[in-house]
C-alpha cells in the first residue's frame, strides 16, 4: 500500500487547502505536453538596482547570485523589485506594480525558485496559490494576478517553475512537485497565510502540481477539499473528456464550469468564469 501523504500540523493538506482546478488529470499532462519556458520576460533587482518603471530601459542586471541573495536574504518582502520588459505587456501603473513583490526561495532540489505576491485585496481572507499554464512567467502573468485578484477579491502568490523565468534549473515533472512545496512553504512562512485560507489554483499544466500538492500520492481522488473544475468543451489542446473525468472522480466536486465555446487560452475571457469564482470563493468555501 502507497504510503500516507505529507502531513502538517497532523493535518493532511487536502484537510488544509481549498482546491479549484482547470483539468486535465495531472498524471497525463505531464507526460504529454512539452515543457515550453518562454524567454524570461522580467528580471529580480536588487534594492540598489531599482530604475524606472515598465518599458524603460532596465538597469544593468547584477550577477545573479547576488540578486538571489538578496531577495533570499532581504530584511522582509519587497526586499528587492520587479522590473518587466515590454513583451511582459503590463496593463496597470506604477501603483500597481509597486504592490507586486518579488523574491526567491530554494526548492528540496535545490533549485532556485522565483515567487511573486501580488497584493489585490489585503483585508481578504483568502490568498491563491496560482501554478500558471505552460509557455508563460510571472512577467507575462502578473497584469493577469491584478485584475483576477481584484475582482475575485483574493490576494494572489505565485511562482515559476524550474527553468521558467528568473528560476534556475530545468523543468521536469519532479521538479515540478518541489517548486510548488517551496511556494508552499514561503507562502506560509514569508506571509503566515494559514492553510485554511490558501486556495489552490492550477492552470493547464499547474494542475500537476497543483492536485499533487492537495492529495500527494494517488492524484485527485484522494483529494478530500472542496474541487471546483472549470473546463471549455472547445479545448482544442486538452479534451474536454478529461475535464468530465476529473469532476467524475473528486469525492468533493462542486458544481463544475463548462464553459460552451471556450479553447484552451480564452477560457478567463468569458463572463461566466469570474462569476463561478466569486460564487466558489463566497459561498460554497465559507459553508463547506
């Protein structure tokens, strides 16, 4: 018999966290969607590094231990800033960006990790841990963390996966499962979020991560949260059959979302994606 999952505080953390995900089933993903690491479109500056904002030239870069270090080793977050390039294509102003905090954490495989909060809602009592799709990073993603974050209501962390954006190392699926335990763990220690207030959120290939996070060992069915799966029945790069799988196979599934006409990269597009959110997040956690 497979032996128990990861246990924290004697709770396991599918007794701990909320979950929603975008399906597939994470064992599948992995294996047949390539690992697509775009060029990293941001860079991790020092404090006496910082320069102006979006779009302007960036300042020379430091090597990149020490940039590390000093976002490892800073006083507290907001120890060191982001700067993005123009393919990041930023929505927002410096306002915003000046919420965003950046820094780096170590993986148990030693890779170094980079983790951004976004601070959409600070009286919320809710903060997603959000493991982005393929072919994207923090850079791209982050203008996407403000406006989901504000209208949802929910502060936001997130993280690259090894060998994405500022993260060293090369992505693989193991990788994968220790990149989102270090998010994990900085997510608790850095901002003390309690695990009841955590709502794991995967896109596309963070489902991987993501499910095996909330159940370890034997996948989605072990998952014992609450499960919301959000899926378009036009996915043109997953079946929408692996999105009917999952929900079959959650012990807790709510209400799933299929949205009619959605792709696979439009699905956050349509309205009644933000209203499923806010109705998961605002009804459906607070009375489970």
């Amino acid at each position: 018999m497979p032996e128990p999952g990861p246990r924290m505080n004697g709770f396991s953390l599918g007794e701990l966290c909320w979950l929603f995900c975008c399906p597939p089933c994470p064992s599948r993903i992995a294996a047949k969607l390539a690992f697509l690491p775009p060029e990293p479109t941001y860079t991790v500056l020092a404090p006496e590094q910082r320069g102006p904002g979006p779009g302007a030239p960036a300042p020379a870069p430091a090597p990149a231990a020490t940039a590390a270090q000093a976002a490892e080793e800073g006083a507290g977050p907001g120890a060191c800033s982001l700067h993005l390039s123009e393919r990041a294509d930023w929505q927002y102003s410096q306002r915003e960006l000046d919420a965003v905090e950046v820094f780096f954490s170590r993986t148990a495989r030693d890779n170094r990790l980079g983790c951004m909060f976004v601070r959409c809602a600070p009286s919320s009592r809710y903060t997603l841990l959000f493991s982005h799709g393929n072919a994207v990073d923090l850079g791209q993603m982050c203008s996407f963390y403000i406006g989901l974050g504000s209208r949802i209501n929910c502060n936001i962390f997130s993280y690259d996966y090894s060998g994405y954006g500022v993260s060293s190392g090369r992505p693989s699926e193991k990788n994968l499962y220790a990149d989102i335990d270090a998010a994990w763990q900085a997510l608790r220690t850095r901002y003390g979020v309690s695990p009841e207030n955590i709502i794991l959120y995967g896109q596309s290939i963070g489902t991987v991560p993501t499910v095996d996070l909330a159940s370890s060992i034997d996948k989605i069915s072990k998952v014992t949260s609450p499960v919301l799966v959000i899926h378009g029945t036009e996915d043109e790069v997953i079946d929408f059959s692996h999105g009917l799988a999952m929900y079959e196979r959650c012990p807790r599934a709510v209400e799933p979302l299929w949205v009619e006409g959605a792709g696979h990269n439009d699905i956050e597009l349509y309205a009644q994606y933000l209203e499923r959110l806010k109705q998961f997040i605002s009804h459906e956690l607070p009375n489970s």
